[in-house]
C-alpha cells in the first residue's frame, strides 16, 4: 500500500481537533491555521508523524492500547517528559498552568487518523 501523505493527517487534525482546541488562535496571515501549528507548542503537529506511526498498527475498541502506543512511541522521546515518565505539561508539573494537547485531545487524532487510513484502504483518498 502506498504510504498516506502526512498532508492528509495535518488536514484531517485541522478538521478534527482544532476548531475543539482551547489553544486555538488563528493566524492572520493563513486564516483557519492556528499560529501553533507550525511554532512547535502544539505538540499534535509537533510529533505529528511520529504519532501516526505510534497508532497506526493499533486496531482496538479500547483507548488504552493507543495511550500505551502514544506513551511508548511519542511521549517517551518528548522533551517535556522526564525518565522516570513525568510530562510537565501533561501531569500538570510545567511552571504554569498547562496541558498536552495530544492528551487532551487524543481520543478525536485517533479518529481523526483513522479515518484517514479508512479512506485509503477503501479506495476513497
């Protein structure tokens, strides 16, 4: 099967995650694109790849075999998370007040990427 452009994950996310994305704020420049995307603070973006290789060879009815894929895949080699497992942003240990946004929102990048890989395998790119 020919590999999925990453162009078709970052407009299905774009679709799927940023419109519910707290984080939010729209470039003037490239309306309807977030000034995060492409900043690296947006860690669904920044790890984008990496991310859809994590789950793609997941096919489950339940969340927790993606978490594990994301936590050993993605989560692992990000720098906000310590060798013993701790993310600053998503045990809320940063020095302010924040999140992950893959972990906050993973649930619709799983359905989002899905989707996507739906498409291809019926033919419909």
């Amino acid at each position: 099967m020919t590999p999925i452009p990453i162009e078709e994950y970052q407009d299905a996310m774009r679709d799927a995650v940023c419109g519910m994305c707290v984080c939010f704020a729209e470039d003037r420049w490239n309306p309807g694109r977030c000034v995060h995307e492409n900043s690296g603070e947006c860690g669904l973006f920044a790890h984008l790849a990496e991310v859809v290789d994590a789950i793609s060879g997941i096919d489950s009815d339940s969340m927790e075999a993606y978490t594990k894929a994301l936590r050993r895949e993605v989560c692992a080699k990000c720098d906000h998370q310590d060798e013993r497992g701790i993310c600053d942003l998503r045990d809320s240990r940063g020095p302010l007040p924040t999140w992950c946004i893959l972990d906050a929102y993973f649930n619709l990048v799983v359905g989002a990427a899905e989707e996507v890989q739906g498409k291809h395998a019926a033919g419909t790119p």
